[in-house]
C-alpha cells in the first residue's frame, strides 16, 4: 500500500496531517526518514513517525528445499509428514508453499512469508518457467514435442495448457519446462499419451535452482540474488 494511504487508513491521522508529515519529513521507513506518499509499504517495513511506532515490520524469510518423496506440500496435514515438518519450529511460522508438489514428486520447493513475490514465482503470467525432469513407464515419442508446445485442453478448468518445452533425454526421460502450476499438469499432460510418469523431480523455478548440495530433506535460506531475480 502506498505511505500516504497506509498514514491515513491510521485513525490518529487525516489527510491533511498526512501531507503534513510527510513535507515534514517525520515520517520513517525502516528507519530513513522519507517524504514520498508514494513509497510501497508492506507488512515486512517497519513505519514511524516522530518516535512513534505505528508498524513494526517483521522479517521476509525465503527458503528452499529440497523436497523428499513421501511428504506433503502442505502446512499441515493429519495423516503424513508435511515439508513443514522438516523445518525447525521457528522458522516454520507464516510460511506458505509456493507451488506444491504431489506426495512422491521430489525437488526444488520454496517457500516463503511474502505472498507477493510468491505470486510473482508462480503465477502463469509472470512466465517464470519450471522445469521437472521426468520419468515414465512407456516411451517418450518425438511427435509429443509438439504438443506439449501447442497445449493440452484441460477440461476440468476449461483452458489450455500454455506452451510448455519438452527435451526429450532418453527413451523414458524428458525435461519439461511449464510456466503454469496446473493440478497434477505433469502427470496429465502425459497422461494425454497414456504414458504414466513414474518420476518426477522440479530443478527449478525462474532462475532458482535446487541447490546440489541439498540432500532431500535439507533446505537454505535463498541468496539475495536469488530474490531479487524473481
Ligand atoms: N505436475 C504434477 O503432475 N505433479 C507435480 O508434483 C508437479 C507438477
């Protein structure tokens, strides 16, 4: 929200207190005092204005894991392992998945307590590709190329597929790059060919990839130049 709004939506402040403070310069964001109603402020900034706090901010934290096969992506779940539990207690607080992966699918997962920069990594209009390497039961054909190019019509949400990149690797393994999160969309878009896929791995999401020297199960924080990239 904008620094002019976020002042004004404070029942100690009206508008023209706002300009005010803001001409006055006794307004702070994380602690630089600033004049600009126009600044983004979010959940993570801490706000004052002359000594008084009125947001504390709190920390943005991003991870990366490396999912193992035979958990859920979920915060909580009351039969199995979530990847929530994989994590120390307190870190775990706040943090949403983005872009879950099935119980037996392995890889890179993020997760974070910044729902905007998530939305960014995930949502299929920012275009961030994902790429799964994949394993099936039959063999994978050249013709499927193409399709996976031109898209598969989903019915249950009524659209296609945008286009996705297959590198086939071998006879029963391909690289997949998707830029959607669609249920189950590895597994359907195969299944359109009756090819079961008996694995599946994300390496990477944007231009963040599954860090080598986590062993599933493990995690890190994200560098700050991974943050920035998404
Ligand atoms: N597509 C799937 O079918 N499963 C996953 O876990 C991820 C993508």
């Amino acid at each position: 929200m904008r620094l002019d709004r976020f002042l004004g939506n404070l029942p100690c402040y009206n508008r023209q207190q706002v300009r005010l403070l803001l001409a006055q310069r006794r307004v702070r964001v994380d602690g630089l005092p600033t004049g600009d109603p126009l600044l983004e402020v979010r959940e993570f900034n801490r706000v004052e204005v002359d000594q008084q706090v009125h947001q504390a901010g709190r920390p943005a934290r991003y991870l990366m894991l490396h999912k193992p096969a035979g958990c859920v992506s979920a915060t909580q779940d009351p039969q199995h392992r979530t990847v929530l539990d994989l994590l120390p207690e307190e870190l775990r607080n706040d943090l949403h998945i983005a872009g879950r992966l099935d119980y037996n699918t392995t890889g890179l997962m993020i997760l974070t307590n910044d729902g905007q920069w998530s939305r960014r990594l995930t949502q299929p209009r920012t275009k961030q590709p994902k790429t799964y390497l994949v394993h099936t039961e039959d063999e994978i054909g050249a013709h499927y190329i193409d399709r996976f190019r031109e898209g598969f019509y989903f019915a249950f949400e009524d659209l296609t597929t945008l286009p996705a990149q297959l590198d086939i690797l071998g006879p029963r393994s391909a690289r997949l790059a998707i830029v959607e999160g669609r249920y189950h969309q590895v597994k359907r878009m195969f299944g359109h060919f009756q090819n079961k896929v008996v694995g599946l791995h994300r390496e990477s999401m944007g231009s963040i990839t599954l860090d080598p020297i986590l062993h599933p199960g493990a995690f890190r924080a994200l560098t700050d130049e991974e943050i920035a990239s998404v």
